[in-house]
C-alpha cells in the first residue's frame, strides 16, 4: 500500500500524544482501541463525530470529557448527516488541513445510521467514516443488531432448545458502501493494527467519501477474557472469517490471501457467546466461509 | 505531556463556574480508572526491548514510550492484562492487586 507525501505512520513514529484517554470503557475494550489509534493517526485537527453507542457512553461523562480533540455526540441516525453538516462549516470557514470523522458502532452503521451514510457517500462528501464492529448492540446491552454473526447469542436472540442464538448472518457492509462506487473502503482489524493504521492514513488522503470497517471485539458482550481481544482480532481474520481488503476505483482487492486458514473450531469454542453451538453449527459456519471465499477469489484482485 | 492531565474537580459555586456548553475543555479529566483493576500489570525494564507492542495495543492508551522502552500509566490502567499477554519477551507480568 502506498501512502503520498508522507511519512509512513508507525509505531516508531506514531505521536505520542492521547487524544482518547481515561476513558470508561470496560477492561479489553477492543472499539476502544480502534478510537484511539484513529485519532492519533488523523492528529490534533479532527473533528470526530460520535452517535449514540459505547464510545460516546465512556468518553463523555460530565464533568470527565475524555476526548481530547473536537468530538461531538450525534444522533444515533446521524453521524454522516452531522459529518456532512460540519464539513460544509469548515468549508464555509475556509479552514485547511482538517479532517471530519465519525466513528460509529455496528448498529449505528449497518442498522439506525445506513441512510445518512448512503446519502454522505452519495454527495461524495470528503468525510471519512470508520465503523467498529462489535457484533452487538453493546451500549444498551448486547442486542442483536445486523452484523451479529450467526450462531451468536444476545440478550435478544437467547440461545434455546430450538433457536440457536442469531438466525440471520452478518450484511456485509463493505460490499453494501462499495455498490456505492465509494472512493475509497476498506476492512481491518484491530488484531492487525499496522493495516488499520495505513487504511486509516490513506482513507485521510482521499479526496471523496472514505469508509473503513474495522473489527473489535468486546469481551464483556462476547465472554471472553479481557486479555484475549488481540488475540481474537487476529485469529478472526486468520479463520477467515473477517477477510482485510480494500476497494478503491471499482476494484476489490484481497490485502491477505491466506493458503489455509486457522481453525475455526478454536475460535468459536473460546466464546461465551458461541458457547452452545454443536459441531453441525460449525460446519455450516465453514460452509458459509468457503462459499464466500470462493467467490472472493474468483472475482477480486489478490495480492 | 502528552496526554491529558489529571486536574481536581472543584464543585461550581456560582452559574459562572460552569461551563458554557454541555462540556468543560477537551481533556478535562477528574476521575481516574484505577479502582477496576484486579490485576496489576508489573514490567521488567531489564527484559523489555522496546518492540512497542504492548503500547500500539493498549485500549486505554496508558503505556507510554520512555527512553526507548515503555512505562505505564496506573492512575488510568484497568488491569485488562492486553500488554502482559501480547509480550514477546515476556516482560510485563500481571500480579494480583495489592501484591507486591
């Protein structure tokens, strides 16, 4: 991946500086993690948009505000409708060297904040949009929203004798903002963060409307350990079941290409959420994997 | 510092001692985390190389570059244990709090 004009941003030369700190996330907190290093990547001149969800709820508890940079909580529908709106106003104000972002959940993004987005991408707005997707509502308590995988338990979808948790499979965002003829998409994940770093950089160089999706896990709606948030994030994507690419002038193209992938089996049988699924479960969880994969390969750029 | 700083939160007396939004000043931080933990991450400056893994994979942003290693934070560390199970050189341990 190349990045124009400047220096590549890693962990030698990434600011020290914190603009997310002290705040009230819960131990582990992988969304929390992908709000820190999007700040200290896009820097001080960042204006950040919040909707309803976790990272508003720990970052702004008055009198603490743990954002140290502009943020401003929006509407749950909101974020890109308000992203936009700014982004007129520093237009307006003649201001230079800025950038508009709006970090929201997979609720906010996939389900409540979908039309706002499609109409930000649609008026090529130069906004860049960053879901981090904890597979829940977990704000409000772990509901299901449209990116709860299949299999998994909520407080909405219980697992039981006859329903075995989420019934539905994730909507695949990327594809949904790619259809767009967006400038600029990309999926990562925090267990890989030197390409969430890039993404992020090269989405703050784009000129048009940026969308990336980046994977986070959450121990406390997921049960799991609160040490074991990277690891998963890793082991998401080395499954196969979270794939990194990126899709820019009307081209997907495969960032990892693994020969074989990690077993899914391990994966799943670490989570409390996927905790009562039988090994058919599983099959069908690979099955699913395997078709996708297929199709990946037979249509998108590899690397 | 790089990083917002810890100030004393004075309960407003008048109208004027609050601030004008619904917000004081970016950064204004008056609580700290530490009271979460129950582990205690512990470091090993000798056995610590200064990969910075532990620091790029911190949520909460408390481990810090110092003099080409890494130093922590406790005011605002929960104790999640991310940096002492990423190590490669095994130089962060976590210890039960109020050990040691």
């Amino acid at each position: 991946m190349s990045v124009v004009n400047k220096v590549r941003i890693n962990a030698r030369t990434i600011t020290d500086k914190e603009f997310f700190y002290g705040h009230k996330a819960c131990a582990g907190c992988g969304g929390s993690l992908a709000v820190r290093h999007i700040l200290k990547v896009l820097g001080e001149r960042t204006f950040t948009v919040l909707p309803a969800g976790c990272m508003s709820a720990v970052g702004f508890n008055f009198p603490q505000l743990c954002f140290d940079s502009n943020a401003i909580i929006s509407t749950f529908a909101g974020t890109a409708s308000m992203m936009s709106g700014i982004a007129a106003g520093a237009r307006a104000l003649g201001l230079k060297d800025y950038h508009v972002v709006g970090i929201a959940g997979d609720g906010g993004t996939a389900d409540i904040g979908l039309q706002a987005l499609s109409g930000a991408i649609d008026r090529r707005e130069k906004v860049i949009y960053i879901c981090y997707d904890n597979e829940a509502y977990m704000n409000t308590g772990i509901q299901k929203s449209g990116l709860t995988p299949f299999g998994a338990r909520t407080t909405t979808t219980p697992a039981g004798e006859n329903i075995k948790g989420t019934v539905t499979t994730k909507k695949n965002m990327f594809e949904i903002v790619a259809a767009h003829g967006i400038d600029y998409a990309a999926t990562a994940s925090v267990g890989y963060i030197q390409d969430f770093i890039n993404k992020i950089q090269k989405a703050s160089e784009v000129d048009g409307t940026s969308y990336i999706h980046v994977y986070a896990p959450c121990p406390t709606g997921w049960g799991t350990e609160t040490d074991v948030t990277i690891d998963l994030a890793k082991e998401v994507v080395d499954t196969g079941l979270w794939v990194l690419a990126e899709y820019e002038q009307g081209e997907f193209r495969l960032n990892r290409n693994p020969k074989s992938f990690a077993p899914v089996e391990n994966y799943v049988r670490r989570q409390g959420r996927f905790k009562h699924l039988e090994d058919e479960d599983i099959a069908a969880i690979v099955h699913a994997r395997d078709a996708k994969w297929e199709q990946i390969r037979n249509s998108w750029k590899l690397k | 510092m790089n990083r917002p700083a810890l100030r004393k939160y004075v309960n407003p007396q008048y109208l004027s001692d609050l601030p004008e939004g619904p917000c004081y000043d970016a950064g204004h931080l008056v609580t700290v985390n530490a009271g979460w933990r129950t582990r205690k991450p512990v470091l090993d400056s000798e056995a610590c190389t200064g990969c910075y893994i532990c620091y790029m994979n911190c949520p909460e942003g408390v481990i810090f570059k110092s003099d080409g290693k890494v130093d922590i934070d406790y005011d605002f560390c929960k104790g999640c244990g991310i940096c002492g199970n990423g190590c490669p050189k095994d130089a962060i341990v976590m210890i039960r709090e109020g050990e040691a």
